[in-house]
C-alpha cells in the first residue's frame, strides 16, 4: 500500500529531474551558440550592411552555426534545417556602430525552445531560453 502511494511521486520527481537535465543542456547549448555566433561576427567584421540589412549569406550562416551548437538539444536533432517556421530556434543580431565604449559591437541573441515533460495543470509543455551575447567588432 504504501509503495502504491509513492509511485506517483517517484514518476513526477524523475519527470522533474529529466525536465532540469533537458533545460540545463539547453541553455548551455544556447550560451555556447551566442558566443558562437558573435565571434564569428566580430572575427569576419561583420558590420550594419551586410548583416542587419538581411543579406541571405550572413543570415544562413548565423542560422547554420546556431543550428551547429543545438544539434543534440532535444527537439532540434537533423530535422531542424533553417530558423524560420517552426522552428525552435530563433536568432537575431544587432549592430551597433557605436557601443558603450564607443565602438561597434555585435549583440546576439538566441532564442531556443525546450520541450518538457508536461505535466497537465503541473508544469508547462515548453520553456523558451534566451542567451544575448555582446562582442566588440573588428575594422
């Protein structure tokens, strides 16, 4: 009897541990992807026109290298290919021609959407993660 009321409770607190695991990965993954990100941007010196105005290469690339740092997050594996649609990641970046040490910086951010083990009326479906990176940009 007493085994049949601990169940539940051993099935919601390992649901609980694998959910910790699961955003854990994630925003790990999503950190290393920004940092990724914004030091490709400052190493190739990445400026307003060729990023910001939505040149296809530039934009493909910051996708392709966040895809790259997500690859084993869940629900991201091969089948996400492009960070448009359904995407769970969402990348966006800024240039700033003049920081706050007056010189141009690269902010990134990335938005990554982890599934979870929902738990009706106890715990959500997803949880989205957000990790913004500043990096100064090279002339």
């Amino acid at each position: 009897m007493e085994v049949g009321l601990l169940i539940p409770w051993m099935v919601i607190s390992f649901m609980a541990v694998l959910d910790f695991g699961f955003c854990a990965y994630g925003l790990i993954a999503t950190q290393s992807a920004a940092r990724t990100i914004a030091a490709w941007g400052s190493a190739t010196s990445v400026n307003a026109s060729n990023l910001n105005s939505g040149q296809s290469a530039s934009v493909t690339k910051v996708c392709n290298y966040a895809i790259d740092a997500l690859q084993y997050a869940p629900n991201v594996g091969s089948s996400v290919i492009a960070c448009s649609g359904a995407s769970p990641i969402r990348v966006s970046t800024t240039y700033n021609a003049q920081g706050a040490d007056k010189l141009p910086t690269l902010s990134v951010t990335v938005n990554y959407t982890v599934p979870l083990l929902a738990i009706p009326g106890i715990s959500p479906s997803s949880i989205t993660l957000v990790q913004t990176v500043q990096s100064p940009v090279r002339n």
